[in-house]
C-alpha cells in the first residue's frame, strides 16, 4: 500500500497543528483566569479577617478605656469624701456641744477655713469680683448707674464664682455699674439738635428763594 496515500499533507499538518495550540492557549488562559480569581477571593477575606479583628481589638479598648474611666472617677470622688468626711465629724462635734454663739461661731469658722483649704489644694479658686466687670467670669443679674464709679465695674457680689485650674465652674453673679445710658441720652439729644438745625436752616434758605423769585419778578 502507499502510505503517502494515508499520510496528511502539509498544510493539514498545520492547520492541525495550530487547532491543538490554539486549544492549549485557551485552556492556559482560563486557568490563569480561575488562578487570579482565587488569588483575588483570598486577598478579599485575608483582609477582612484584619479588619474583623482591628474592629474587635478597637472595641475592647474602648470598652477598657471606659471602665478605666470609671475606676478613675470613683477613686477621685472617694478620696475627696474622705477629705470631707472630718468636716463632717467637726459639724456634728459643734452641733452636739453646748457652748457659747461666740464659741459656736468660731468652730464654725474653722470649719469653713478647713473647707476652703480643701478646695485650694484641689485647685479650686475663688474668682475675683473688685475690679471690671467679665463676661467669661461673670454673670450680670443687675445693673445701676453710679456716677461716682466708673463705667463696668462691680458694684455687688450676689453668689461668688468659682474655676478649677483654668475652667470656670461657676460664674459669679454681680450687679455692674452702668453708665452707657447717660452716654446714649446725650447722644440723642445732639443727634435732634443737628436735624432741627438743619431743618431750620433749609427753611430759611426755602424762604430766601421764595423772595427772590417775587422781587425778579416785579422787576
């Protein structure tokens, strides 16, 4: 038999040749496609993971930090009862002791002494009251008007005011001296005077007209 008769030709040969790698290079590039798509997929929840476990160990140092909070509040105030708590026992001791008004009195004092000491210590000041008045320090309830004292100063102390360190805690309540209403009635009064100066004065200049209009035209 002739095996030249069985044998592909040429062109066959390459055609069939680029079908098979043609083949191959799709299947390549579909795996290359599913490897990337995997990749992708395991990067997606490799960082979901972290940002699970960032958002978990956030939320447990807030929770921490409140509770470090709240410990630190009640030591604070615990420590400051027990810095009131003698008060306490100095009060009882006065109430409880039968003694003289000026003895009364002066335990009494001491023990506004030992309160005032206490406040100090914790920074708490006392905000001053004998100069002008504030308004990030003090609170006007009232105002008057004395002459013999200048503009915006305090005339009374109605509650003292207090700040802690550079907080203000309680404004003081004053009544401030006033004296801009003064200022304002004389400010009016030569505002009237002007107009009716000026009202006078295009009467006048009106009548003036007036005059010579008849005289030209009796000429």
């Amino acid at each position: 038999m002739n095996k030249d008769k069985y044998e592909p030709k040429e062109e066959q040969k390459q055609e069939l040749k680029e079908e098979v790698n043609g083949t191959q290079t799709k299947e390549d590039q579909q795996t290359q496609f599913e490897q990337k798509v995997d990749d992708k997929d395991q990067r997606i929840r490799e960082l979901t993971d972290t940002l699970q476990r960032l958002q978990a160990d956030f939320e447990n140092y807030k929770k921490r930090v409140d509770k470090e909070k709240q410990e630190f509040m009640q030591f604070a105030t615990k420590e400051f009862i027990k810095l009131t708590l003698p008060i306490i026992d100095n009060f009882e001791l006065a109430f409880s002791n039968k003694q003289s008004y000026e003895d009364f009195k002066k335990g009494i004092e001491l023990i506004f002494v030992q309160m005032r000491e206490i406040l100090t210590n914790h920074g708490v000041t006392e905000i001053p009251t004998n100069g002008g008045y504030n308004p990030q320090l003090h609170e006007a309830m009232m105002t008057a008007k004395d002459e013999n004292k200048e503009d915006n100063i305090i005339l009374e102390v109605f509650q003292k005011g207090y700040t802690l360190g550079e907080r203000v805690i309680r404004h003081a309540k004053v009544k401030v001296n006033r004296l801009d209403n003064k200022n304002k009635i004389q400010d009016k009064k030569v505002i009237v005077d002007n107009n009716k100066e000026e009202i006078d004065e295009n009467k006048d200049n009106k009548k003036q007209n007036e005059e010579q209009k008849i005289s030209s035209s009796e000429e």
